[in-house]
C-alpha cells in the first residue's frame, strides 16, 4: 500500500496513507500537519514491531553468546538472521514475527477500537485471557509463545476475570512487593498515542492499563514515563523544542521524569528512576545482568538511551547486542526513537520483512476510522 500524496518520499511500501481528518483534535488544523502526525503514529507502532522481532535475535543472551552465534553479521542485524540460531526458543516464532510484548500492544489497540476509545478492565481481561491460550486465532494460532510468568500468574488468579486491577495486586503482595516485569512497559506505547493531546487522560489511561497486570509503583512510573514521552512528541509543543525545531530531549526527559517520579515514595526510589531515565551508556544499563534482564528499568532504561539518539538502526542493534530481554527493550527504545525520528528513519528490510503487516495494518485503520468517527461526531455536535 504505497503512500501516494505524502509530501515526502518514503522508502519503502508504506502502510501510511494521507487521512482527511486528524483523529484527536476538534479544531481544525492544516493538512500538512495532520499526515506529519500520522506518519509519527506509525513510526511508533511500527518502530515498537521492528525492535521487537530484530530483539528475538537475541533475547535471553549475553554478549559473548551474541558473539559467538551471530559475528558474521553484528554490525547489520536483519530479521531473516534468525536462522542463525535456531534454539528451542527463537523457534517459537516464525520469522519476522514479533513476539508477546507486540501482541499486549494490539490487544490493549484491539480494546479500544471495539470500546470507541475506552480503556475497558474487563474487556482486556477477556482478550488477555483468550490470547494467553489461543495467540490470535485469526493468524492461525494456536497457543501463545512466550508468556511471561508475573502475567501468567496474574491471569490465573481467580478475580482477574472480573476485577483485573485487585488481582495484580494481590499477586504483587504474595510477591514479597518485588515483582516488577518489563511486560507492562513494553505494551503501553499505543496508550501515548491515544487521546495524546491531552495529557492527563494520557496519564490515567497508562496507570490503568499497566495495573490491569502490574502492581509495583516502579512499573507505574515506567509506563507514565514512556507514554508521557510520546504524548508530548505527537503533541509538539513549543515548550520541547529547540529555536531550531528539533525535539529538545532533555525538556522532555524532565518533564517525563516529573510525572513519573509522583508514583515514588522515597528520595531512594525517584533517584534509582533518575539514572535509568537520564542514562548516557548503553553498557551501563547492564541489561544482560544476570536475575534482572527483565526489570521494568532495564527496558525503561534502554528506550530512554535511545531517545537520545539520531539512527534508528544504529540505536536499536546497540541495545540489541547487549541481550538480556532484548525484545522488550527493543521495542520499548522502538517505539520512542520511532516517535521522534518519524517512518522515513526506519530500516526498510525491517520493515518490508516484518510478518502480518497487512493485518496490522488494518486494525490500525480501524483505530483510525474509529477516532475520525469520535472527532465528527464532536464537531456536529458542536
């Protein structure tokens, strides 16, 4: 589906198209600025598919195993590299396929298209629930790779069906209050996204979301920080950017921090999401740390380092290369660095080669149309 009209050349078959409307505003605003805002919207789905598939790479490694199974081909990570080492593991998924950190995205996206842009408990527990046995039935699933174990437990609780929320806590008390996973930060991208422009329905939507399965006040403030991020990138306020328009990422940095810091209690815990926030070193993420790959900072963590920077090919196989929870980070440093540097940025054979785009592409539309419906609706209205 190529993009024709855009008003730049993309490089690949692009799922972008030009839309009439823009899907979250009631007043009007030219069109040049409405399709700058698709194209970011997709950047971040995509850019959170992307890192997730190429991360499947290398997920559960350390460096010296990356190393040893993939020297030929480090400094050009593709998808199809999979093949180099099939394990038990990486022969869950097909290749080019993201893995369960996408597929929490689309059924949290799933949600809202059948809800009319509500976020839903109940209706997301269903689709957890059914999706944590059966994949997606229409992909021809038929189980579902890769489960994590904090969510497995959360699902199996019996009040989860009804009261999802009441029973992650109660898993995160019987935890000892340690469990703090990666899942539900490497899902809430798509909570940025919706209703961005406004900020504080941004917010409620993101604590609510990640509290369908996680309790920890360290996973809240992930999931405020990331899709606080992206909100604000979609928003484009004068007050984030430089006198020469680029992003000005320390502003955003700050006032991610800012919201995300009010879920801590202590000056201990806000300077812990300090350093994974404001981070400068890759190396110094330690994501392959053995026992703590999969602490919702570590992804955290490495989508922030990669905000900062300016290739998103380069960015991506850096945390990549560092294994760990590969695929969470990547998709978590994806999906931000996606949001910023836009569609054109993407590595085209990651792209052309990411398995389901047609269907991905039109639940996206369905998310579309079903804000353009809202937006009319409004305005005849008003």
């Amino acid at each position: 589906m190529a993009a024709a009209g855009y008003g730049g050349k993309l490089k690949f078959d692009s799922p972008f198209k030009p839309r009439k409307y823009h899907p979250y505003r009631v007043s009007r605003v030219p069109r040049r600025e409405v399709h700058q805002t698709y194209d970011r919207i997709y950047a971040t789905i995509y850019g959170q598919c992307v890192g997730d598939a190429i991360g499947l790479l290398t997920e559960g490694l350390n460096r010296d195993e990356i190393k040893k199974h993939y020297k030929e081909v480090l400094s050009r990570l593709e998808l199809v590299h999979k093949k180099m080492f099939p394990d038990s593991h990486r022969r869950r998924w097909d290749q080019g396929d993201w893995t369960d950190e996408t597929d929490q995205m689309i059924l949290i996206l799933q949600m809202l298209v059948e809800n009319k842009g509500m976020v839903e408990p109940v209706d997301f527990a269903k689709r957890l629930m059914e999706w944590s046995e059966h994949g997606f039935r229409e992909l021809g699933d038929v189980t579902c790779p890769g489960l994590c174990s904090h969510i497995r437990s959360v699902i199996l609780h019996p009040q989860f069906s009804e009261t999802p929320q009441k029973a992650a806590e109660i898993v995160w008390r019987d935890s000892g209050k340690l469990a703090a996973s990666n899942s539900a930060v490497a899902r809430i991208s798509v909570i940025g996204i919706h209703m961005y422009n406004q900020l504080g329905q941004v917010i409620k939507n993101a604590l609510d979301v990640c509290r369908f399965t996680h309790a920890d006040p360290r996973c809240e403030a992930s999931c405020i920080a990331v899709a606080v991020a992206i909100a604000l990138m979609l928003q484009k306020d004068d007050k984030y950017l430089k006198k020469n328009g680029q992003l000005d990422i320390d502003s955003l940095i700050d006032e991610c921090f800012t919201y995300a810091s009010r879920l801590l209690q202590t000056v201990t815990q806000r300077k812990e999401l300090r350093f994974y926030l404001y981070c400068t070193s890759v190396k110094s993420l330690k994501l392959s740390e053995p026992g703590r790959a999969s602490y919702t900072y570590k992804a955290l963590g490495a989508g922030f380092w990669a905000l900062k920077q300016k290739d998103f090919r380069q960015a991506v196989q850096d945390i990549v290369l560092e294994g760990g929870d590969a695929d969470a980070n990547a998709a978590v440093a994806g999906a931000l660095l996606g949001c910023k540097l836009g569609l054109d940025e993407l590595p085209k054979t990651w792209i052309e080669n990411i398995k389901n785009r047609l269907w991905l592409d039109e639940l996206i539309d369905q998310y579309f149309d079903m804000m353009e419906r809202k937006r009319n609706t409004k305005e005849t209205v008003v």
